[in-house]
C-alpha cells in the first residue's frame, strides 16, 4: 500500500500548543512562586490540596512526587504486611510498581472486554484470606465498575483504593472518582487530565490516622522536623507544580469537553469498520482514546509512516514483564492479554484539531479497504 505524502503530522500530545495557549498565566505563577521565597510545601500545595479534598468528598489530601509514590504511600499508610495480598487489574501497569513498592503482594484480577477495567467477576474469585485491599484503576478515563467492586470490598472487609491517574475530572453514577474508596489516589503527570510541566501526585482519605501516616511518610516519616520515627520518603508536590496545576485547573472542565468532542468525530467516523473496537462513550473523559484493533502493529505502521503518532497502553500486560513474572503465565488472564496484542491509542488532546482526527480516521478507513 502507497504511503500518502503527509507534510503536516498529528502529534500525540501536543504540550507544545497548550503551553503556548497559557503561557502568560503560568509565567505569573512562577513568578509568585519565585518571589514568594517558599520553594517547599507552601501556599500553592495547600490550595491544590484543597482542591482535590473538595472534589474527592474526602476530608484530608496530601501531595506527593508522583503518581507512583502516591500509590506507594498509600499502601504504606495502611499498614500491609509483606504477605497480604492487593488484588489489581492485570494490564495496568504503572499500577503494579506503586503496590509492589509499597511492600505489598501483588495479585493479579483480569479485565473486562469491552472497557479494560477491573473485571468484578474475575476479582471475587481472586480474593482469599491474605486479600487486605484491591486497587481499581479507572483506565483511559473511563470509570470502573464501582458499584459492584465496592459491594464486594465492603463484603469481605476489604480496603478499595481509587487509581485516579488517567481519569481525573470524571464521574460515575453522578459522582466524582475518587470518592468512592477509603483512599484516592492521582498522578500529575503531564499527559493527564490535569498535569503539571513535570511530575507530581496526590493522595485524599477521610481517615484522620492514614493521613498522618500520610504526611509522615512523605516527608522522612517526621512529625518534627529532623525527628524521624519510621522510614519515610522524600516525596513532595513541587511548590511551583502546584503552582502550575492551580492555573490549569479553571480549564480542566472545558478540556475534558473538547476531549469528549473529538472522541464523537472519531466515533462517527471509524463506527461502520468491523475490525475495529471504539472505546465506551459514557463517563469518559478520554484521557486516552483506546481502539481494539486487528493488526494493531501494521496499522500502527501505516499511521505512523504517515506522520501519525499513535500510542499502546500498555504492550505488555503486568505478568509478561520479567519483575512481575511471579503473578501469571501465558493465558491467566485472557483479556487483558488480547486487550496488550489489540489496544493502540489515537491522538486525543484539548489541542488536537478536528481536522486531525478526520485525517486520522481517513487513514484507518484507507488501510482497511485497501
């Protein structure tokens, strides 16, 4: 098949745009900060803080490094011993690193065939004595199945701990994520919803002892300074990140709504290809726009030789790596294995023009009818 000439290409993340869209206000942000002399958990971590606790329903919010640490704080706070088991879906894969490093057993549960979230039907069936907590992760954007996996960590008196990473900003049932766990946590990073110009994290409970546990285990496991009790981390929200996520958060609401526009163009116009899987529409905020896909990698080659820049979330499922070897073989967890061979996903971005997803989806119909 004849490459198309492309002289213009469609980036994934176009950072570049958004940057310059705001630029001036980030700009009055560092300079507060500059002027300001506080470099450390200052005013601006306390307002996004804020921010995030309103949101979540919750009352308590600390600010982290990552979304990593986040979630490995949060594992940490609770109080797992080495052998009690977190179950979390088998394809998530960032997920995997935040548990584990937090000192906690990984237990695999599939995911469902159509959205890529937890599977509730496979978790019941994962979970045994050892079983202390399950971590579900509202994948691509879109909510999990909440309900039904809050009905059975309340049944077996089990911790749910929200992974909001890549769906900030997004409801189930009414309701923002993060407010149905005993703990929420989010990464910043600069491809989510609502990311920083680096890194960053945060973490929300209702639970007064977790989040003291919570700012002692970012910080050296201090309560005083220079007085540490336990080993704790150095892992702080940024002040000036906190900065820049406090100017980027009046948009959040508008960026998701172009986010859940360009999604319809791609529905419209890819929906009558048979060979292709669209994402589900409801709730999703489309922090990704993840395709099921046959010959995933040979279109990925087509789009990507026509100046197309695509993604996979995630090519390898959490079992098939050679650290989390130990929690599957081949075929333990089908779906999330076809989801790893099938799933590539399509520029999708507040800055992504509508003439670059029909351009886009004019190059997919053009390699399945050639």
């Amino acid at each position: 098949m004849k490459n198309i000439k492309n002289t213009i290409g469609v980036k994934f993340f176009p950072s570049s745009l958004e940057y310059k869209e705001i630029k001036s206000s980030l700009h009055l942000a560092l300079d507060e900060v500059g002027e300001s002399g506080n470099l450390i958990l200052g005013n601006n971590v306390q307002k996004i803080e804020k921010i995030i606790t309103k949101l979540t329903n919750k009352k308590f919010t600390v600010g982290c490094a990552s979304g990593t640490d986040a979630l490995t704080i949060a594992i940490e706070a609770i109080g797992l011993e080495p052998k009690d088991e977190v179950i979390i879906p088998a394809n998530s894969y960032p997920t995997a690193f935040g548990v584990a490093l937090g000192g906690a057993k990984i237990v695999l549960a599939d995911v469902e065939k159509e959205s890529g979230n937890l599977d509730y039907k496979d978790l019941k069936k994962k979970i045994t004595k050892k079983t202390k907590a399950v971590v579900v992760v509202h994948l691509y954007g879109l909510p999990a199945n909440l309900e039904n996996i809050k009905k059975i960590c309340s049944k077996y008196k089990l911790i749910l701990i929200e992974d909001c990473a890549q769906a900030f900003g997004a409801r189930y049932k009414g309701k923002l994520v993060g407010s149905f766990g005993e703990i929420a946590v989010f990464s910043f990073y600069p491809t989510k919803n609502l990311g920083a110009l680096g890194d960053g994290g945060a973490i929300s409970t209702n639970n007064y002892k977790i989040y003291e546990k919570l700012l002692m285990l970012r910080s050296y496991g201090e309560k005083k300074r220079y007085e540490s009790e336990f080993l704790g981390k150095n892992s702080r929200l940024d002040e000036l990140q906190a900065a820049f996520l406090i100017t980027k958060f009046p948009y959040l609401k508008d960026w998701i709504k172009i986010r859940k526009q360009l999604a319809k163009v791609y529905m419209r116009e890819l929906k009558n290809i048979q060979q292709i899987k669209l994402p589900i529409y409801k709730n999703n905020t489309f922090h990704l726009y993840p395709l099921k896909i046959e010959n995933r990698d040979k279109l990925k080659e087509w789009l990507s030789s026509n100046g197309v820049e695509v993604g996979i979330h995630y090519p390898n499922p959490i079992h098939f790596t050679k650290t989390f070897r130990y929690c599957g073989k081949k075929g333990s967890f089908p779906v999330a294995e076809e989801w790893s061979k099938q799933e590539l996903s399509l520029p999708l971005h507040p800055f992504t023009k509508i003439e670059e997803v029909k351009r886009v989806s004019m190059l997919i119909k053009q390699f399945y009818n050639k």
